[in-house]
C-alpha cells in the first residue's frame, strides 16, 4: 500500500457525521452548525432542469462538458467579475470544487524522485483538509502558511527559498472557517510572487456568492458586481497567467447534492486539464450539466439565498454582542468565526490542567451536552483552538431554536 | 508541470470523437462500430427512479455510498457469481469504472522516491488505455503483459524478478478489445501468484453482462449463473484477499450517462478506500445511487439487451462467415475480433512499401471511406496491428445497412 496513506489525518466530515449519526440514533435531538452543508432546497427550476435532461438514450459525458455549460460559466464569470473568459480556453465543467481541487495539485508538481524538483505546495494553516491531502497522497510536502492578525496568510512567509520549491500556493476567500475576504490587493501581491519565482496560485471560491451588505466585503471590490467579494480571476484578466479559480454550485445555488462546479483561469493550465481530465472519470453527467446551466444563468435564487442567510447571521451575530462573544473575520460565507469565552477553558470543562483561554474542544463539548452542534477551531489546526466556528445552514426557525439554547447556557 | 503528462499519449477516445464529429459536420454519413458507447435506451424503470430520487432539499453524498445500493451490489454479486459479498466489509459504490480504476493505482504504489519499492503494474499488451494512464500519471512503470494465442495474458511472463516489484496486476475478462473470457483456473493462476510476490490483482469486469449461447462463455463458468463468464471474485471467495473487481451500470444496464458501478473485493483494500475516497470527490449524487439500486435489482432488462446485441452479433459473424474473415476470441463483450483480410494490405491502400498481411489503419480508412466506422486494432498496439475491434452497439436496422454496404465493399 501507498505509505501516503498512513500519514492522512482522519477525514474530519466522515469522523462528524459518523459522530452525529450516532447521537441521533439515540435519540438526542441535535441542531447542527458544524457542517457546511446548505440545508435549504434547490430551487425547483434547476431540479426541472435535471429532470428534462435525463433522456432515454444518453452517452458518456465528456470531461470538456457540454458547450451550453462552458459558455453559461464564461459568462457568469463576466458579469460578476467585470472580467473576459473565453468559454474554449479557460473554462472547463468540474464534479463539484473538491474533485477539482484534489485533482488539480498532482498536475504541477514536478517528479517526486526529482529531490530538487517544485514539491512543495503552500496551504493555509487553518485549511479545508483536501488541499493538503491530495499533497500527501501524491508524495509532496505541504507548506503551511502562518495567517496573520487579519487572518489572511501572510504572504511574507515565501521566502526565496520557499517560492524557488513552491508547484502551488491555495488560497481561500471567503474563507472557510473564518469567513475572512481579501482584498483584490492580496491577489496581485500572490501573483507577483507567483510571477517572480513561477509557481501557480489556485483559488478556492466556492463561497464567492454568499456576502452580506455592510460585512466588509465590498472593501475586496473590484470590476464586476459592486459590495461582492473578489476574485484571483480579477487580478489575473485578462491572460488568467499562472492562475486558476475553482468555483461550485454547491453553495450557491444549494446544490451539494449534484457535485457541479467548474475551473477557470491559465490557458495553458486549462488546455493540459483538458488533455489529463478525460482519462480520470470526472466528466460530469449531462443532465447535471443541463441543471448547471440553468443555475448559473440565473442569479434571482442566489439573492433569495443571501437574504435567507443574512436574516439567520444577524441572529448569532446579535446573541454573540449580547453574551461578550467575540466575532472576527466572518465578513462572507455562511461561517461565524468567533473566540471561545474564556470561562469555558478546558481546566473547568474537561479536567486539563492548565489553559489561560477557552478551549475550543472543552466548548464544542458543552455546546453538544445542551443539543447545539459547532465546530471546535482546534479541529482546523492550533491555530484555531480559541475558536469556534458557527455554520449559520439550519432554517430561521431552527436558528431561533438554537438562539433561545444557546441564550441560557452561554 | 508534472513530467508524466507529456508522457502520455492521446487520449483514443478523446480523438476518435473529435475526428468523427469533424466528419459529421462535414455531412457525410458515418456509422459507428468504432466506439464501445451502448446506443440504446436506458430503461424506463431507471429513469424513473433517478427522477424520483431528485428530492426538494439533497445533501452531499458520501463515497460510502447509501447502505441500500451497498446491499443491491453485495445481492447481485451474490445471485451472479455465487460468492457471499457483505455489503459493508467487501462492496464500495464508484462513478463508474474509469475512476475506480484511475483512482486504484495510487493506493498500491509505493513511495516513487524508494528505488526499491513496488512501482510496477501489469498490463495486457492490448489493453483499456486508462490503466496505463494513470500508473504514468503517477510515477510507476508498465510492464506490458505479452497476450497468448488464446488472448489470455501470458501469467509466466511475471518472472520473480517483475514479481517481487509488482505492486498490481489488471486483468479484464470479458476483454476490450478482443471479446476473450478467461476460466476461473485462470484467475486462480492470477492469485497464487499475487500471493507467492504480495501483489494486488485487480479485475475489470465491465463487459461481465453481455455474453452469449455457444460463445464459448460457458467454458468460464463457477458457482452463480450458469453459461456466464467467471469472475475474479469466484475464485478469490470467500475472503478477496489481493483481489478487487470492477463492475459498472454502463453495459450492463445502458447507463454510460450516469458513471455508476461498484468496487468489490479485499476487505483491507475496501477499508483503506472508505478513508481515502470522501476526499477525493468521487462520491456518487444520491439520485444516481437511487437508480442504481433499481438497475442492480433487475436482470430482465439485462437479458433483454444481451438479446438485442446477439442478434447483431450474428449478423457480423455471418457476415465474416461468408467473406472469410476470420474472427478470434470474440465470446463476450459487444465486441467482434477480427483479422484484416491480407488484400487490404497498406501497401496497396496507403502507398506503404512492406506489409505481409493487412494492415488495420488501412483497412479502417476504407471503410471509413465507404460510411463504416470500425478501430483498428493497431490503435491499442502493435499486437493488434493485423486486427480490426468491431462494436456491434449500433441498432439492429443500421447493423442490417452497414451489413449491406459491408457485403459490397470487403
């Protein structure tokens, strides 16, 4: 067996539904925000859609999708960046982001028997796991980028001696799990780098739609759709040079469950994808491509989506101002990144015996004795460990639930 | 970029799409033998259920897969091959087979920067050009398995010296492109071998479906349904240890369009797959799985299709009857196998000046030339070079016009 495989941290969504799983099957009633999960319903337009694409006789998708699909994805990206994409050059359909991201790293990293070679890929410390994964299953190193006070990765962090080994650098705005945006700035700053010592910047937006008015985000705005969060595409028009975007619908248009998305940016990037990707079994069925089209040519479910989350938001943000917890970052994505308090430190909670804060563990642990689901930051990474991150994805009514729990035990 | 990329080549099926839509455009009228893309409906009953699986709100699905598509798959292998297959321990759901196969390899590779490792993996000559893809792609060797006159990849070519370096073996029986079905003494050949040098043997079993009276099939039959042709898994029961087998919804039950199948076999191969899998994004829409699970339970339909391609395969073989070609192995798959007639040699055809016996790339562009798509069997390799793969998928009544226009021109 691959050695890889040993060194793999346990998948943290397997090892929460696992748990969560188990708890229901006892009958204790949970409410849910540790997930990113979208909860609410695909808009019944794009289910017609799918609907009307499943047809008697089908054939076997190609990995380059369906021509309607790359264009509807071209021109979305051009009326919410403000920025050119060329439908046959910088465009290709994915099975959904986490596809994509896992199969765009063992592209740029050079031979691994190669010891001089690019094998280090450059992630956030506090990181959706599958970036770094898919750098450990194909026998590179990860490099782990230090966040600053900002909770962005400071970029400073790529040295000479790092940027001259870096195949790849992953950012992440908005950011899951602590909803922090860059500002178009943060882009050409990596790009430059990327410039000077010729790696890739990949991007990971798959939250880019969900904002909310007054978050901060319209401080990352650029060309394109006012008050929303940026994007590498933006500081990359218009020849997308060593970068590329990956984008879904799974929070957008609450399609989790059709693993839809695409990849977009460097030509030359995009032309070796389309040469790799149809020997890799990730062409994605027509009749999802027929829902994505559908989707992503309409943004009136999108802003009824907004409204639906920032309704939910205002709720925990104003419960947090109340009870003294404090939120940073969380200016986009459905996340609420906040500090635990510090009476619910580990020495009162688990029986540790030293800790000067809260103690995201000892926390997320009592939130679940009283059915309140969160997911504890050090499970990010120590980084995190203060933290608590809050996924604001159960309806109204369920967040009130949660709000009225949380009103007497916090 | 990684090196390996530019060591693969053209992807067949990528190309053979694109220069016959090149030749659609220009309106000439083309059928199709060339590629093994079923052409008829799928079921009502499956449609069905995929529509009814489309529910208001879905989630993410996981690689695990739902417990009753687990359970149809461990039924069916149970009710077709005889062998007991529990659900949990031996069955994993797959987006198909191409992935499941891409997807395998890495898991078995050592680490490409030990020398000393296993980074080996066995090949048929003439073979599915993903299994080699993805061994390049991720930094191993193909050793080339030399084909018998049987067809059966000869099982001494693997020496101690390429055994003690193997890290996996690819079998597929019913075989693309020649029709061969192996017994079961062969697989058992297969495994003690993979237990005399500690390698895996993995089974592509996408054709298993599609078999006929007196082809010859019968001589493979085990325990399950009789006159079928054997599995890896007969002869690896009742634990699979080194043994996994591919199977896929595509044949069997017309579902290319919908990338399901399933992974059986070894129980620790299944368990490292269930932790690796979730991060991967191969994980199977939910509706997809529903309608599988529909597919998996019926085997009318399966019959029904395995009818309608034996009538067209008769028609070929008639047809080859009466001309005198000569068609080898060819007892299973919708594959016929055949020898180029030695008077379409290249040297008449394309101006080559030696050529004992006919050239495919010749015979091919002729008929081509006169509205009949067929693959030369030189495409797979040099082994098939004297050969022609004929895809008997087209209907019955465009099987009977390519018949006539065949009877003219051979």
């Amino acid at each position: 067996m691959n050695p890889a495989i040993s060194r793999l941290k346990p998948y943290a969504f397997t090892q929460l539904r696992a748990r969560q799983d188990a708890l229901r099957a006892q009958g204790v009633r949970l409410i849910n925000f540790g997930v990113g999960d979208p909860e609410d319903e695909t808009p019944a337009f794009i289910r017609d859609a799918i609907v009307k694409g499943i047809t008697p006789s089908g054939r076997y998708p190609t990995a380059a999708g369906l021509p309607e699909l790359r264009q509807a994805v071209a021109a979305w990206i051009g009326r919410r960046y403000g920025v050119r994409a060329d439908p046959e050059r910088h465009v290709l359909p994915s099975n959904g982001a986490k596809e994509a991201i896992w199969n765009l790293t063992p592209l740029l990293l050079d031979d691994p028997s190669q010891r001089t070679s690019r094998q280090l890929v450059a992630i956030p410390e506090l990181a959706y796991q599958v970036y770094g994964d898919s750098v450990t299953m194909h026998h590179a190193e990860v490099f782990p980028m230090p966040l600053g006070p900002d909770w962005l990765p400071d970029l400073n962090a790529i040295t000479p001696e790092v940027g001259e080994r870096l195949a790849l650098l992953w950012l992440n705005f908005p950011n899951n799990p602590t909803g922090a945006v860059a500002p178009l700035s943060y882009y050409r700053d990596a790009l430059a780098l990327a410039e000077r010592y010729g790696f890739c910047v990949a991007s990971d937006e798959a939250y880019s739609e969900l904002w909310y008015d007054g978050s901060g985000a319209a401080g990352a705005a650029g060309p394109g759709v006012q008050g929303a969060p940026g994007s590498l595409l933006q500081a990359a028009a218009p020849d997308f040079h060593n970068a590329v975007a990956v984008n879904t619908l799974s929070k957008r248009s609450n399609m989790t469950a059709y693993r839809s998305g695409f990849i977009a940016g460097d030509p030359d990037l995009i032309r070796v994808m389309k040469d790799v990707r149809p020997r890799i079994g990730v062409a994605t069925p027509e009749f999802i491509q027929r829902a994505s089209v559908a989707a992503w040519n309409d943004e009136t479910h999108v802003e009824a989506q907004r409204a639906r989350y920032a309704e939910r938001r205002r709720l925990f943000l104003d419960l947090f101002a109340r009870k003294g917890i404090q939120v940073e970052a969380s200016q986009a994505a459905f996340y609420l990144w906040a500090r635990v308090p510090q009476r619910f430190g580990p020495s009162s909670m688990s029986g540790a015996s030293s800790a000067s804060s809260g103690d995201s563990f000892a926390f997320a642990e009592y939130l679940m004795d009283n059915g309140v689901i969160v997911l504890p930051g050090g499970f990010m990474g120590e980084r995190g460990r203060d933290y608590f991150r809050l996924a604001f994805v159960p309806s109204l009514d369920t967040c009130r639930e949660a709000v009225e729990i949380l009103e007497r035990v916090l």
